[in-house]
C-alpha cells in the first residue's frame, strides 16, 4: 500500500515569498532523495498558493522526511509566512501519483487545516480553491541512487 500526502499552502505576502521558495526547492530536493519517496508533482497558482502531492512507500517514510533536514526547518517558518495551510492524506493500492482532481476531492472532504498565525478568512471557513494545473507544475521522480 502506498502513501499519498498532499499539501495546500498561501504564502500571504510576497515579502515572504523568496525564503518560502528557497525552503520549497530545498525540501522538493530532500524528498527525491529520501528513502521511500516514489514520486511527486508541485504545483503554483494565483495568489501565492503551492500545492504538493507526494506518494511514499509508507507514512513511516514521509515521517522521516517530514521530521528531518530542510523540511523540518522550514516547518515553523509556514506558520508565519502562510495565511492557509491545509493536508489530507491516504493510502492506495498502486504507487502512481494520483491526478490533481483527486487530490483536490481528497482535501476538501479529507483534508483539515493546519495551524497557521495569521489565518485568512477562507482558512479558517476551510474554504480550498480547486488547483489550476498549468504551465507552473513539476514532477517529482526520486533520485538516482549510485550502487
């Protein structure tokens, strides 16, 4: 059985925004590199919104990675650069990255909040608008290991 996170973040000023992209491409790095990643998509919309979705070998995988390096760090920063956070997660017969559209099924009617400092009016109505996938996407593949 796979893992499959996804995560919703706003960053809510762009004064914020070159740290948060700086800790973003490190820990899309980390997570490539991290044992148990299968693979991945990032996403940007309007609005300084960034979606993740990730599928994990197990959730005892992207524990470790959550827990450590870059992603760790970053953690505590999201609660105030970010006005909207929110997660869902599940497990799935098949290690495929599920579609956008799932992901967003999943997160409005799985998916809570995560704490933030300076929550917006739709965090805290946990009102998620749907991703527009678009030219600002990315596929994750886990890294080449060397033998």
């Amino acid at each position: 059985m796979a893992f499959v996170s996804v995560t919703r973040l706003r960053v809510r000023s762009i004064f914020f925004l070159p740290q948060f992209l700086v800790y973003a491409i490190r820990s899309s790095r980390q997570a490539q590199k991290s044992t148990g990643f299968v693979g991945g998509r990032l996403m940007v919309n309007a609005g300084y919104v960034f979606w993740t979705l990730t599928v994990w070998t197990a959730s005892k995988a992207m524990d470790a990675y959550r827990s450590s390096g870059v992603h760790r760090a970053a953690m505590p920063r999201l609660l105030h650069w970010c006005d909207e956070a929110s997660v869902t997660h599940w497990t799935q017969d098949s290690d495929a990255v599920p579609a956008w559209d799932e992901a967003y099924q999943r997160m409005l009617k799985e998916g809570r909040s995560s704490k933030v400092n300076h929550p917006s009016a739709a965090h805290l109505a946990h009102e998620i608008p749907a991703p527009r996938p678009g030219r600002l996407a990315n596929d994750l593949r886990p890294a080449q290991r060397s033998a």
